[in-house]
C-alpha cells in the first residue's frame, strides 16, 4: 500500500507536467522506469489521472470546457498505449458531469458525441458501454424533459448511434409490453389548431415549420402498435399501421436538410412533452 502511494504521487506530478506540455512519449518513458510491473503501474496512473482532475476542476477549470475535453484526449491517448484502463476516459467524463452545471454538461457533451467513432473501438467499447449508460442515465435524470428537450434527444441519439441493436440491454428479450401504457392525444381539430399555435409562439427562430394536424395524429397512432405489436397480425391493423408509417417517414423526408435541426426540435418536443 505504501509503494502504491508513492507511485500515485509520483505519477501525479509526472502527469500534470506533462499534460501541460503534451508530452506523453516523457510521461510513458517515467512511468515505466519508475514501475516495471504493468498492473501495479496501470493502477497507479489511473488513480493519478483522477487526482489530476481533481486538480484542474480546482483551478475554476469547470469554466474551460476545452482544457477538460484535452484532458480527456489525453486519457484516451494513454489508454492506446496501455497505460491506463480502457474505462478511464469514459469515468473522467462522469466525475466532470457530476461536477459542472447543465449548461456546461450541454457543452461538453458535443465532445462524447464527437467521439462516438472512438467509443465503438474495439479498446473501449466493452470496457465503456456501461459506464457511458450510467453516465447518460445520470444526466437524463438531471434534466427536465420539458424544459432541457434538446440535449435530452442528443442524449438519446447518442445512445441510439453508440449501441447497436444486437446490444441485449436495448432488447426485448422476453417480449413482454406494457400495455396498460396507453397515450392520449388530441382527436379534435380544434386542438391540433391550438397545438400549433403554442409552438409557434414557443419557437423563437426566424423559420416558422407548420404543423400538420393529421401528421400529429398519425403520428401519435403510431405508439399504440409500439404498445402492443401483436396488433400488427391482424390484416386492418397492419394495413393501418404501413399507411400511417409510410405518412410520418414522407413527411420527415420531405423536409430540407438545412431545417433538419428546426424540424428535430419540434420532433422532441412532441415526443417529450
């Protein structure tokens, strides 16, 4: 335990020097002369890289979300030489979300979306997949869905693009459904009407998307076979099921690329209010 703590220490030091300058060639050449075991010596660097961070969060680091993302870089930098744990980068990335407001949250998060490609590597995919659900998890718990739509929906874009849909956690395996939850939506134009008048009022951009009412109610038609899909083995209800997907996919094709975010934006604020 004591040579632990002194490597710990001494990898610390080594850390922080380097990491100002960028160096990892010095700081991998110290660490291995320092300690030839590579398990007692990647241990010691990993608890190092969080003393590290606790260090630059200390120095009103919380403000420069750019000198967080380089360190995180860094880490992962490591990782491919095999001097850290492959999990490190991804639980840097929760003890900084633990730690700054949601609008710091919101900006550092372009950085995990950014780097989904280096997540599905072969060297951190297993050893990160739960810690970035956890993570995730966390910060949706955080938010609130009516007020904070938009980073809830990249959260959950980014779990859609990083797992993928072989990954059990995301899988019905027993097919079980709820379908007591059942989804109450507007059946009345005059609704529709007033549904469209409220975003239009809440969306404060220059470009205005209209929105349709029948689209809306096929839309929300739609959740009823999500509920239930045995529905769909019935000839009527598949029949209605094809026309109202084949409406909603029309709709969300036909619409430019340059409004792609506007017409995101309301997409998640129908699904989440």
């Amino acid at each position: 335990m004591a040579m632990f703590e002194v490597l710990r220490k001494e990898y610390s030091d080594y850390l922080q020097q380097c990491f100002k300058v960028s160096d990892i060639q010095t700081f991998q050449k110290k660490c291995t002369e320092r300690c030839t075991n590579d398990s007692d010596r990647k241990a010691a660097i990993d608890q190092a890289l969080r003393d590290t961070l606790l260090v630059i969060l200390s120095e009103n680091a919380l403000s420069n979300v750019q000198l967080l993302e380089t360190y995180i870089t860094f880490c992962i930098e490591l990782c491919r030489k095999d001097l850290a744990t492959a999990s490190m980068p991804v639980m840097l990335l929760g003890d900084i979300f633990d730690s700054m407001t949601l609008d710091r949250c919101e900006q550092l998060f372009t950085f995990v979306e950014n780097n989904v490609v280096v997540w599905k590597e072969d060297l951190f995919f297993s050893a990160c997949k739960n810690n970035l659900l956890r993570m995730c998890n966390d910060l949706l718990r955080r938010l609130s869905r009516s007020q904070q739509t938009v980073f809830c929906g990249r959260i959950l874009l980014f779990l859609a693009k990083f797992f993928p849909f072989s990954e059990r956690s995301g899988l019905n395996i027993v097919s079980e459904f709820n379908l007591e939850n059942h989804t109450e939506f507007g059946s009345e134009k005059s609704e529709g009407d007033d549904l469209e008048q409220i975003t239009k009022d809440d969306d404060k951009s220059e470009t205005k998307v209209p929105i349709d009412y029948n689209l809306y109610r096929k839309f929300w038609a739609l959740q009823d076979f999500f509920r239930n899909p045995n529905q769909c083995y019935q000839k009527m209800h598949w029949k209605v099921f094809s026309a109202h997907a084949s409406s909603v996919l029309s709709a969300f094709s036909s619409f430019k690329l340059k409004n792609n975010v506007i017409i995101l934006q309301h997409v998640l604020k129908l699904i989440l209010l």
